[in-house]
C-alpha cells in the first residue's frame, strides 16, 4: 500500500474514533459559506487539528473544522475550511478531507468557493453554477501510484459536475429568486492573483471563474465515483476588468454579501438531495 493511502486510513481511523456518523452529502464551505453552519443541525464537530496528520490551514478565515449532522434530513458533512496548494501542502493533502468524507459514506460532494469573474457579463456578488472545469493549470491530485482501492487509473472525466444536481441547482435558484450563472470554472495554484494578461487568456480559453481552489478536489472525488457539484461566488471581477486593485480583504468582503443567497440556494439545495440519494 502506499504512503498517500495508508495516510488517508490513519485519518480516517482517527476520525472513526471520535464519531460514528455517516454523512451522504459532502460538503466544502469556501470564502463566504462560513456560516453556513448555522442552518445544520450539528451532531458532532472535529477540528483538524484534532486529527493526527490531517493538513490545517494557515489562511485567515479558513480555520478548520469538519461539521457533521443534518440539513433538512439529510445527513451532511460540512468542511468549514480547506487547505489551499499555494500553502505549500502536497495536492495529496489538499484532496485529503474530500477522500476521508468519501469512505465515511458520502456519496455527494457539493463544492463551493470565491472566484473571481472572467465571463464580462458577471458581476461581483453574483453565484455561478459550475457546468465543467479546466484544471491544466494546477497538479493533478492523481499523479502517482494509482490507488486501486479508490478508483482507476484513467478516470473518466466526460461529466464531472452531475447533470442531475445542476438541474436541481437550477431549479432551486428558480424557486427561491436567486440569480443564477452558469460557467467554465479554472484553477490556478495562486497564491498572487493572476496579471490582466492571464485574465484574457482564460477568458479566450472559454474560462468564466477562476479561483484556487476546488477542481483539484473535483477530480479526486470523481475519481472515487462520487456525485459532483459547485457553486462559486463571484466575489470580484478578475485583475485588469476593472481599475480595482484585488485585495483578500475585498474579496471576503464581497463573499461575505452574497452569503444570505448563497447559503440559500446551498440549503435548500441539498434538503432536497434527498430524492436522489
Ligand atoms: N483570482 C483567483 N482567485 C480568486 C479570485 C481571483 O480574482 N477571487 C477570489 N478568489
């Protein structure tokens, strides 16, 4: 077995020790979810730092914990914090959580972030529903000895982001009123946000977000079989769109006032994962 897997299984173990809850919808809060919280019915937290090995995060607003209990009646988990590839962690680490939430029992993953606007018809504060993803630009978390044990070596990648959950994004925007894009999402590895120049080679790549985050654990998750879904919060257009320099200050800023539609459309979203579980 090899190091990356027998790592998952020491966290797992250790998780294990602590609860026996079975999450099916796994969920990863980013920059602007982070009172996402307050609409579970909590059963059990575990910060990382609680688990031996388990990569914490260093960036402000990211401190980690994983929360288990319900939305609706939907068993979830709630990552409140990931650790970002710019950190300095292995992209090994980086998908880490997302593989232990899989072999808890998740069977759903719903991904979240801030990202910046590519598309020129965004604006900041607007919710982007990811339809497919590039991720040339950043590690691929599958290099290296396969793991048979999660899933095959040449994963297929023809629908990473599932029909039938965008569907359900889609309808629960309509329902609820919410504003709802739809796009190509691309991460890079950051940490500097990109130059204006790289802005327009995205947009001229059919790129509509960018961000740091969220496809490596993607193509993770994919590659174990499970149910993928995103949304991204447009928390500022990309360097060069405006005269705006890009600050982590602004784009919080901008998460933190589109969270109430954001937490929304997660919500109620997920209460009626129930139907496909
Ligand atoms: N670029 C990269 N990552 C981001 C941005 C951005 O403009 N905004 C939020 N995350």
């Amino acid at each position: 077995m090899g190091e990356v897997y027998e790592k998952l299984q020491r966290c797992c173990e250790s998780v294990r020790q602590k609860t026996d809850f079975v999450p099916k919808v796994a969920l990863v809060l980013g920059s602007g979810l982070g009172d996402f919280a307050e609409t579970i019915r909590v059963v059990c937290e575990i910060s990382y730092g609680e688990i031996g090995e388990f990569p914490v995060s260093t960036v402000p607003g990211h401190a980690g914990k994983f929360i288990f209990g319900y939305v609706g009646d939907v068993p979830v988990a709630c990552m409140k914090g990931r650790v970002h590839y710019y950190e300095g962690y292995p992209i090994s680490d980086v998908v880490l959580p997302v593989r232990l939430l899989k072999l808890m029992g998740a069977r759903i993953l719903f991904l979240t972030n801030a990202a910046g606007g590519v598309n020129t018809s965004f604006q900041a504060g607007d919710l982007m529903m990811i339809k497919d993803h590039i991720a040339v630009f950043a590690p691929n978390p599958l290099v290296g000895p396969n793991m048979d044990e999660l899933g095959p070596r040449f994963p297929d990648m023809s629908h990473v982001y599932d029909l039938t959950l965008q569907k359900l994004i889609r309808s629960t925007a309509r329902e609820n009123h919410i504003f709802l894009q739809e796009g190509i999402y691309t991460q890079l590895t950051g940490p500097s946000y990109e130059s204006p120049a790289e802005i327009r080679m995205l947009r001229l790549l059919g790129c509509d977000a960018v961000g740091m985050s969220t496809v490596a654990e993607a193509i993770a998750a994919n590659h174990m079989g499970m149910k993928i879904c995103g949304i991204s919060c447009i928390s500022n257009l990309a360097a060069g769109m405006t005269a705006n320099p890009l600050s982590h200050q602004e784009v919080q800023e901008a998460a933190d006032m589109a969270a109430p539609a954001f937490k929304k459309l997660v919500t109620e979203t997920v209460k009626k994962m129930e139907g496909i579980l």
